[in-house]
C-alpha cells in the first residue's frame, strides 16, 4: 500500500525555480493578477511555508520573474541591434524583437509590465529597465544628437512597438494584419518612419 505525504516544504530539486516555474504558468493561464503564493506552492508541490525562504511575498516572486524578463529581453535586443550596422535598422529589428518576444513570451511580457510592481520595494527592476535604456540610448542618438531628442525618439520606437504588442495580444487587428509575422513587419515599418523624423520638426523625411 502506497501512503501519500504531505507537502514537507523540502523539494527535490530547485525550489526558486519550481516556484518561478509555477507562478508563470498561472500568470499565463490566469494573468500576473490572478494567483496568491499559496496557489504557486500547490503548483510547485511543496507546503506553503517554503517559499519564504527566497520569496517574501508574492511580488518579490513576480519581481524575480520580471527580472529574468528584463534579461532575456537585453539578451534579444542586443542581438538585434548586432544584426545591422544603419541606426535606423537597429531601430526597426529592435521594434521587431520587442513585439516577438511578447508574442513569444507573454507571461514574462505580462509579469514586466502589467503586474504593476513598486520599482521603490523593488529597485532592481528600475535598474534592469535603465540597463536597456542604456544600450538603445547611443542608436537612437546617431540620428537625434540632441539628447532629449534622442530620448523623445526611444520612447515614441518603443511606445509604438509596444502598442502593436499589445494589440497582437487582444486581437484588435483584423484579418491578416493580426498575426506576429505582420505586426512585427508594422513595428518595423513604424521605427523605420519615426527614424526618418527624430524629432526636429523641419527634418526632411528622406534624409
């Protein structure tokens, strides 16, 4: 006869990890909103005293998720601005790899951005997003020396990637134009446009 135990709070292998694991996958089933930690720990079969000993609470594990978001966002955008040498095509495969790892990644997308975490309690966060700040910053300020110009036309790359993100989520796109392959070609098309205009409002937009 087979006795079943009860979670002892001990796991067999990475407990971090089985409760990072856990928590992505109600955040993709229900959003960054709709779990407690109790619920991570049934997932990652182990008591709910456990993850204590890595987690204070329920936002510390999102903002460790919302980390390794940040990460493998730099690690794809990096290796997007190496694909191409025109500033304005670093811009457009930047807008292009933001909108697939959304589509790719949407529980990391959702945990980053919608879980609504305090970057005060949380300062690695607002140190994770400056990180990629600083490695889009010299792109966009060969074509916007100035740097509030520069900054403006990061935001305005980024805004629009971001949106069209957003709307391949939801499904506000009709027909063919909402599929990854279409929105990544119209947040391409869309940093090529603002690249042409940085923000000097008599640029020629040929130039």
């Amino acid at each position: 006869m087979t006795v079943k135990r009860r979670p002892s709070g001990r796991h067999h292998g990475n407990l971090r990890e089985a409760l990072e694991e856990a928590a992505l996958t109600l955040v993709a089933e229900r959003g960054p909103h709709g779990f407690t930690l109790a619920e991570a720990c049934r997932r990652a079969g182990v008591s709910v005293s456990a993850p204590y000993k890595h987690f204070a609470d329920r936002d510390a594990l999102l903002a460790s998720l919302a980390l390794r978001g940040y990460e493998e966002q730099r690690r794809r955008y990096r290796a997007a601005l190496d694909g191409a040498d025109d500033p304005a095509e670093q811009l457009a495969a930047f807008a292009t790899a933001y909108v697939r790892f959304a589509a790719q990644e949407r529980a990391l997308f959702d945990i980053t951005f919608l879980a609504g975490l305090d970057t005060a309690h949380h300062p690695g966060l607002a140190a994770a997003g400056s990180a990629l700040h600083d490695d889009l910053l010299p792109v966009v300020s060969r074509l916007a020396p100035d740097p509030e110009a520069a900054f403006g036309l990061l935001l305005r790359v980024a805004a629009a990637a971001h949106g069209l993100a957003l709307f391949l989520q939801q499904g506000m796109l009709p027909g063919h134009w909402n599929t990854p392959a279409a929105v990544e070609a119209q947040a391409a098309d869309a940093a090529r446009s603002l690249a042409r205009t940085p923000g000097d409002p008599h640029a020629c937009p040929d130039r």
